[in-house]
C-alpha cells in the first residue's frame, strides 16, 4: 500500500443513462470513501448523471469545448495528461474505448512520467467492426496498458484473443446496490406510475433503444403469443433512444400492440419498472455484462436473456432464469409463454435469482476488488492482476 493517499485518474464517457454510466455511479463515490483521491476526466460533458457523479468524487473535468468527434479524443488525452501531472496519479483507468485511446495517447506523451494503464472493456468489442481505425487505435493501446479487465468471462477471453496472452487480463464482474425486495405496495405504486392495471401480467425490459439490445425481437415474440397470454398484459420498455424510437413505434403499430406496449423513455435506475414486473427480459444480440440483468435478479425478478457475453456468467438456465438464442423470437416467446402460464415457476427462479445476485453481485464486493487492482498495481506487487482480484 502506497505511504501516501492513493491518487487515481478515470477516463470516463459521457455520463449519460447507460450501462457503464450507472456502474461508475456505484463505484467511484465507493472508492472515494475509501480514500482514494479519484479525477475524472470525461470524453464530454452533459450527461444527464455528470450532477450525481460530482456530488460522489472528489473531482470532475469536463472538456472546455464541444469539439467534432475525433477532436474530442484528443481533448480528453490532453486533459488527462494534465490531470496526471496536477494529481501526482499512481494508476489510470480508462472506461470503454474512446477513453482508452484518449488515456493511451496521453500515456505515450507523458512517457517514462506516465502512471500505469488499465483499460475497462465493458462489452464485446461488436463496435470495432464499423470503426477500422477506432479498432486499430485500441489494439495498439493494449502495448501501454498494464491491466485489461473485463466484466464478464465472454470479454476476458476476446482481450486475451486481442492482448495475446492471459498474463493482463482480469475479470471484475458488475455489483450493484442491493436493497430490499419488492413490497405490494411498491409493486402497486410503480404500476400506477407507468398507467398499468394492478393485475396485469407485465413483461419489463430495461435497456437504452439500440437495435443490438433486441427491443425488435421481443416485440415479435409476444406478438405471435399475444392471443395465449393471460388477456391483460403489457411489455414496460423504458430507456433513452440510441436511434430506434421511430422503427420500435412503427413496428408497435404495424403488429397491433400499441395498446400493450408502454415506452416511458430514459428513466433514472431501473427499480421501479423491475418493481412493476413479473418477468423481466433482456433480449440483446451482445453484452459485456449487464448492470439491468443483476438489478433485475436482486429484486427477485425471474429473468429471460439472450445466451450472450455475461448473461451466461448470470443465469444458470433453469434454476435462477432462462437463456435464450439471441435474434430469435420464437424461442424468446416459448420462454414468456412457459414463465407467464406458472406463476409458482416465476416465484422459484425469482428468489434463486436474489440468492445469486446477494451472494456474487454485491457492490462491496465490486469496490474490494478495484482497489485491491489499483492498490497492488501502484505498488508494483507481485502476481498477476487476475490473483489481485480473485
């Protein structure tokens, strides 16, 4: 352990409602409290949490200019390097990957000045196949970084792929808060919240509307199950648009669900449409390791996912949810038809998805293992990043 206060620089997106947003928002201000002195350096100011964040971390740079795309990049590489150097910072971490290459460059100019790199990968890197130059960028950052974690097994092993070997390469799975169950009153306030009736069978899905989290698909699964659904149901899909809201009304409409399917738009946390349902769902084609997944299970939710990324880390198919083939709507439907007809079969797989999430999922148990990372890593301790974490 360092003799003085552990310094360390975050690379972070911006901080909109997103997965990797809301995990930050867990476990900065966690760490901050443990006194970590923690600056965040954001790829671009705005975000609808940045408030929350500042109000959990000691501080918070955002770029002075609204720069194009690329420019932005560089911005947040030089506001790194300068973080660093006003900071003292033992360690840099840098979330997802514009913020990896922003840290990447500012590592290189800040040369043998420059604290040790990690890189948090947060999904399957499906982005790289469109942005060539994105990938090359961020496969010729792996050579600086010290530390390459991954939050599922599915991730670890693509940047084992990437890096070459395991010897960078650890696994920090997502924790969450965890509160107490559902009551009926809660249960009954949320559905008032969303204009759903008390006794309707409800299908919640909590994810941000992009075409790879499979909105589409579960549109078309309950469409060819509709007429064997208990006769008042509705599917609750709140989230922010990342460029699907026409396609998913237009699709609503043309398959007659309107009158079954709410879309409440970004909403903060995902407690209370999870404290609305009785089957959660989460159909996407890739994940990296979904925060809306285990929040779902931790309030006793029985969930249905694609069997991608994570998921398979968090569901054990047929004892705490099922898994499902991703893009395929009629095994996604056989699934809510079997969980919506047995009631006692959704209670069972809901309390074992609780048990898990208490027993793996917690955000101490999250917190423990970024600053043991950190801690070890600025000391230069011996082993590897993967016995740091275990």
């Amino acid at each position: 352990m360092p003799d003085r206060e552990l310094s360390v620089v975050v690379a972070a997106p911006p901080m909109k409602v997103g997965g990797t947003e809301q995990h930050l928002l867990h476990v900065l201000p966690g760490l901050a409290r443990r006194g970590i002195d923690i600056t965040v350096v954001l790829f671009q100011s705005g975000g609808a949490l940045e408030g929350a964040l500042r109000a959990g971390v000691g501080s918070v740079v955002v770029p002075a200019l609204n720069l194009p795309r690329y420019f932005r990049t560089i911005q947040q590489a030089f506001a790194i390097q300068r973080a660093v150097r006003r900071s003292k910072a033992d360690v840099v971490h840098a979330f997802l990957s514009e913020p990896y290459i922003a840290a990447a460059a500012a590592h290189w100019w800040l040369g043998k000045d420059a604290p040790p790199l990690i890189h948090g990968r947060r999904s399957l890197a499906f982005y790289s196949r469109k942005q060539r130059l994105g990938q090359r960028a961020e496969l010729a950052a792996h050579a600086l970084a010290s530390v390459l974690v991954g939050n599922s097994t599915a991730v670890c092993d693509e940047l084992t792929v990437e890096a070459g070997g395991s010897e960078k390469i650890c696994r920090i799975v997502n924790g969450i808060p965890l509160g107490e169950p559902v009551s009926p009153d809660e249960r009954l306030t949320a559905r008032e919240r969303f204009g759903i009736p008390p006794k309707a069978l409800v299908l919640t899905m909590v994810a941000n509307l992009h075409a790879y989290k499979g909105h589409a698909d579960l549109l078309e699964a309950v469409a060819g199950i509709r007429d064997k659904l208990p006769e008042d149901w509705r599917v609750l899909l709140p989230g922010r648009d990342g460029g699907e809201w026409d396609n998913l009304l237009a699709q609503t409409a043309r398959l007659g669900l309107s009158r079954h399917v709410i879309f409440p738009g970004e909403w903060k946390g995902s407690r209370e449409p999870y404290a609305a349902a009785d089957i959660g769902i989460l159909a996407s084609h890739t994940e990296g390791f979904s925060n809306s997944l285990i929040e779902g299970m931790a309030l006793a939710v029985p969930m249905i996912a694609t069997r991608v990324g994570g998921n398979i880390d968090a569901v054990d198919d047929g004892e705490n949810g099922f898994l499902v083939s991703p893009a395929a709507p009629e095994e996604l439907a056989t699934a809510i038809l079997t969980l919506s007809e047995m009631p006692d079969l959704r209670q069972r797989l809901g309390n074992a998805a609780r048990e898990k999430a208490l027993r793996q999922f917690s955000l101490e148990a999250c917190i423990d293992r970024y600053e043991r990372l950190w801690r070890n890593l600025a000391a230069g301790a011996a082993g590897t990043p993967a016995e740091w974490v275990a």
